[in-house]
C-alpha cells in the first residue's frame, strides 16, 4: 500500500509568479484535501475535491486552485504569489469524505521571495 | 466557529516519563478527533482517531481519550523514549458535513535522554 505522495519536496518561487504543486493519494483513496501550514502554526484547511469536484473551501482567495484527477491524484495551483505564501503545503487522502480519518504526505516547503 | 486548543505548547521531560497531552475543542458536535506526530520541517503521521461515539483508542504505548461533552482530548504517552520528541497536533473534523479538519497549534515535545 502506497502512501501519499507530493511533489517538489521545496519550491522557490518569485512574487508573482504562479505555482503548481502536485499529489498522489493513497491507493484505494478517492478524496483529497490541501492545507497550508505557516511556522509554527496548525494547518489551515485550503480545498478538497471528491471524485474530481471541489466540496469545500476554506478561508483562501480564488488565487488558490484546484484539480482533481480521474486517478485521484490532485494539483494545488496559486497564482500571483505574495510573500505571505510561503509555508509548508499538505496534502491529505482519505476514503469516503475523511469518515477513516486522513492520511498525509511529507509536504512541499514553499518559499516565495 | 469550531476553535481548537492545545495545552502546554511546550512540554520538557526526562526519558521514561508518562506524560499527558491536552486538547480542548469549542463546539462539542464533532464527527471525529484525530492525533498527529509531525517531526520537524515534515508531513504528518496519524497516531489515532477517535470517533465521536468511541471514548478512547490505544496504539503501543499511546492512548487516546475523547469526552466530547466537555470538548476535551487528551493523549497519554506510556514509558516516553527520545524518539517521542516531535510536535503533537489534535484535528477535529466537525460534524454537520463539514469536510475540513480543524487543528490546534500544537505541543512542542522534548524528551531528554
């Protein structure tokens, strides 16, 4: 059983600039949820997508976006990137909407200068 | 607006120490709680959920409560090694078809040798 996966592990980015950041769920997992963690804090619900469609949103601006694979698999998008931007991306899967709870991958570190 | 706090931010001990985690929550109508490990810089490593009609859960030498009635969690830590250092963050997914976790900030552990 594979766990979930993301990719780039770190990112430097410009203001600005637009970024995409990708996961790939657990097998058998067919709901993904993204959050951003700043230092030092608790992660902060961004999105999630079932079965390819967006069923909640967080407190994020359009800017953040979102897609959800026919494999499940999932990309987080920002786009006009500001400074306060950088932090530590998760990625979450879990079956039927989260009822057996979320397993998450290691994280992308965002740095946005 | 579900909140979630975590008491102490930090905790000190030596090797061998039992030791106990606390998380309060603000609204009792919650679906699940779930507990976290995440090392430093890195994703997160489910510990143990717990669902809103169980009262505890155990794993090794952890073991987790949930009183839902007075919104608190706590988790104990049997026999704690210095492999146990790491931050330990409670989630509560809320009830009423919420999709999102809501976490604390966290305990900071260290377990000195």
């Amino acid at each position: 059983e594979t766990g979930v996966t993301q990719s780039p592990t770190h990112l430097i980015k410009t203001r600005g600039q637009q970024v995409t950041l990708r996961c790939s769920s657990q097998s058998g997992h067919n709901t993904v949820s993204w959050y951003q963690q700043a230092l030092g804090q608790g992660p902060q619900f961004i999105f999630q997508y079932y079965r390819e469609e967006e069923n909640g949103r967080g407190n994020f601006p359009p800017r953040f976006s979102g897609l959800q694979f026919p494999n499940y698999s999932s990309e987080l998008n920002v786009n006009a990137l500001e400074l306060d931007d950088s932090a530590l991306y998760l990625c979450a899967s879990s079956t039927g909407q989260g009822r057996g709870g979320y397993t998450f991958g290691s994280g992308t570190r965002l740095t946005v200068v | 607006k579900q909140e979630v706090t975590q008491i102490p931010a930090a905790l000190s001990v030596p090797e061998g120490e039992n030791l106990v985690l606390n998380c309060s929550f603000t609204d009792s109508a919650i679906y699940n709680l779930q507990w976290f490990r995440q090392d430093p810089g890195k994703g997160l490593t489910s510990l143990l959920l717990i669902q809103s009609s169980q009262r505890e859960q155990t794993s090794g030498r952890l073991n987790a409560s949930l009183d839902k009635s007075s919104g608190r969690s706590t988790l104990y830590i049997a026999a704690s090694q210095p492999g146990d250092s790491a931050t330990y963050l409670c989630a509560v997914r809320p009830g009423g078809g919420s999709e999102k976790l809501v976490f604390g900030k966290g305990t900071k552990l260290t377990v000195n040798p």
